[in-house]
C-alpha cells in the first residue's frame, strides 16, 4: 500500500484575478502545512468561469505555459515539496487558446502540460469559443509521490479519455472542474440527478480502469450558475472515499492508495479480457451501417 495524501482546494472565485490568486496560494500553503503531498486546483482557478458569454475582452485572461504563473507555481511548489496540478487558460498564439493543465513536480520542475481534447459548447458553456482542441493527447506524468493522467471537466464524460490515460501506466486521474447548475433550474430532483451522473460517469472510469479518480470542482455562485461543489475522490473500484459539501469552500486532504491497481486488476481483470481486436469501430463517428 502506498497512500499518497492529495489535496482538493474547491473555492469560489471573484471577479479579481489577484484575488482568486492570492487566495488560492494560501490554500496551498494551507493544504501544504496539513501534510498534502498532491495539490489539485479546480478548473480555471484564476477567475470567474468567463465562457458563459461569447466576450473578445475574456481573451485578455490568457497566458504562456509555461510562463509568469507556472514558474511562480514552481518556486512554491519546490519551497513546500508538493505537486501542483494547475489549470490554467492557455495563449499559445495569436488568436489560438486553450484549456491548459500544468503539473509542476515537488522540486519546482515544470513537467508539462495537458490540453483539454473535448470541448463542450452548451448555455453557460461556450468553450467553443475560446478553446482550441487539444492536440497533444493523452498523458500521463511521473511525479514524486504517484504516476499523475490529467483530463479536465468535460472530459469526464468520455470513457475513451480515462481508457487512453490509463493504459499509459496513470495511477490517478485528476479532472479540474467547473461545472454547476442553472440558477433558473428550481427542480431539485434534476439538480440531484445532474450531479449524480457526473459523480457516476467518473466513478465508472475507476472500476473499468482499476485506478482512483480525483475530481475538484469549483462552488459558489456566478453569472447564473451556481457551482456544485461536491469536489470528491473514488478509490480504485469506484467507492467514494470523500465527497465534498455542495456550497462550501473546502480545503480537503485524502489519503489515496495508488498501489491499489495491482489488487483490483488482479480480482476482476479487465484489463485482461479487452477484445482489443474487436474495438476498431469506436474510432468512427457512427456506425450507419
């Protein structure tokens, strides 16, 4: 058994870059100083969850990766010994962006970056708009303390994503979120419904995968959205192991065994009986024929 303590930081954002900044660095050093060996930052940590509007100004949000906030990220990370997994929204030229996760190791090293391959495009959510798709594909990052597969949010959705990722040897999956429900939503029974396919799609990608998945969302309300909270981590097989509070900032640390792959793949082997020679039609669109 190796258990390796991650670190949920579900806040709430302003409207203020230097705040949300500010705020979140002392939740690092707060999680830091409690024992946390993995930090993990919701989506887009540094302000309001901008893609609910169509705005050319939002763009003014975007960043190099690596850059200014990474290497800042760097010297707090080495200062503590932690990893960091950063979300942050990436300029990567001239009128091209993307949802970009950094994870930077327990010495400070920037070790790389991942792009968020889908993109969703819905009322409150127009990432289309802002976000190129990724196009350095699924990854997997050795870090001290765990083998680290970073998606985020509506990559969640997507059993494909957690497969690739786990077949590269991660031992944790980590989803940065942002995702809420509709303010002019008042049936409680479709908000419970929402939050529970979210919560289950991704416990699923741990019992198909045999690996633990650790989701961090954001809370609080913005611009018609109230964000559910409700940051959690599932074991090995699927078992939540911690739920967070629905509308409540939260600095949580889980003890995370990421050894335990070895004995779910060995009960209900999974992994073994893929019929890899059967699976050639998933990389059509549909299947008309």
């Amino acid at each position: 058994m190796k258990n390796v303590s991650f670190a949920l930081i579900q806040l709430s954002c302003s409207t203020t870059v230097s705040e949300n900044w500010q705020k979140t660095i002392s939740s690092i050093r707060d999680a830091a100083s409690k024992g946390a060996q993995v930090i993990c930052l919701q989506e887009l940590f540094k302000s309001v969850y901008f893609c609910y509007e169509e705005k050319q100004d939002f763009f003014a949000l975007a960043e190099a990766i690596p850059g200014p906030s990474t290497d800042e990220l760097g010297a707090l990370a080495a200062e503590l010994n932690v990893v960091i997994v950063a979300s942050l929204f990436e300029k990567r030229a001239a009128g091209l962006y993307h949802n970009t996760t950094a994870v930077i190791d327990a010495d400070g090293k920037y070790l790389g970056k991942y792009r968020k391959m889908h993109i969703p495009d819905d009322p409150g959510y127009y990432e289309k708009y802002y976000f190129t798709p990724g196009d350095l594909g699924y990854q997997v990052f050795e870090t001290k303390f765990a083998k680290i597969g970073v998606l985020i949010c509506w990559d969640q959705w997507y059993p494909e994503a957690a497969r690739l990722t786990a077949l590269q040897g991660a031992e944790v999956l980590v989803y940065p979120t942002a995702i809420g429900w509709d303010l002019e939503e008042k049936d409680g029974e479709i908000n419970r419904e929402q939050y529970q396919a979210w919560q289950t799609i991704q416990r699923s990608h741990s019992v198909a995968n045999g690996v633990p998945v650790v989701s961090v969302n954001r809370v609080g309300t913005e611009n018609g959205q109230q964000f559910w909270g409700g940051s959690f981590v599932s074991n090995a097989f699927g078992r939540v192991i911690f739920q967070a509070s629905h509308d409540q900032e939260e600095i949580a640390l889980v003890e995370v065994d990421v050894d335990s792959s070895e004995y779910y793949r060995r009960t209900w082997p999974f992994f073994r009986d893929r019929r890899i020679d059967s699976y050639g039609g998933i990389t059509e669109r549909f299947l008309d024929k």
